[in-house]
C-alpha cells in the first residue's frame, strides 16, 4: 500500500517563496510520472504540475515561471519549489501519480496547507 506524505506547507508573505516535498513509502516513485495538485476552499482540486518518470516537466498556466517540479529518485522524493507566490496560490497541496486526465493511482495524503497573505 503506497502511503504519501506532503510537508514543507506554511503561511508567506505574497512575494515569498516555499518548497513542498512528498515523499512515499511502499512504492518507487522513480518509476512513475507524478504530479503536484492543490485544492482551496470552495474548489475542486487541480492539477499545478507534472514530472515524467525521465524529468519532462509541465506546470499549468497559472504558476508557469514562478512552480518548479522537480524529484530526487535517491531520496524517492518529489518536489515543487514555489516561487513569487500569490494570494491565489492559498491551498491545500498534495502529491499523486496520473492515471490519466482525471484519476490519480493512489490514495490521496493529508496535504500540507500553503496559506499566501500579508
């Protein structure tokens, strides 16, 4: 059973900077595209970021420039390095392997919250 653990959440200035880290046990996350996906109050959870089992990396419109998604497969690791971020960007994030456009392939974590406001 794939167990996901999201961390590195926080309350920042607008203009500031975090890094999420999700990490896995139960399976190899090398193998696997995974992606960045967040949810705040009142919306449904959306995709923010992809990275593919060889390091190709897509981030949607909204954060382009500003979200990195990145992994360390030693650590069994992925990461999502934000950047100026905005109050827009106020979410709960979590971690998850596509299956497809609209499923995922695991159970979800709890999330870590990213709160932006001054």
């Amino acid at each position: 059973q794939v167990q996901l653990v999201e961390s590195g959440g926080g309350l920042v200035q607008p203009g500031g900077s975090l890094r999420l880290s999700c990490a896995a046990s139960g399976r190899i996350l090398s193998t696997y595209a995974m992606g960045w996906y967040r949810q705040a109050p009142g919306k449904q959870r959306e995709l923010v970021a992809t990275i593919t089992s060889g390091g190709i990396t897509t981030v949607v419109d909204a954060v382009k420039g500003r979200f990195t998604i990145s992994r360390d497969n030693a650590k069994n690791t992925v990461y999502l390095q934000m950047n100026s971020l905005e109050p827009e960007d106020t979410a709960v994030y979590y971690c998850n392997a596509p299956s497809g456009e609209r499923f995922v392939l695991w159970t979800w974590g709890q999330g870590t919250q990213v709160t932006v406001s001054s």
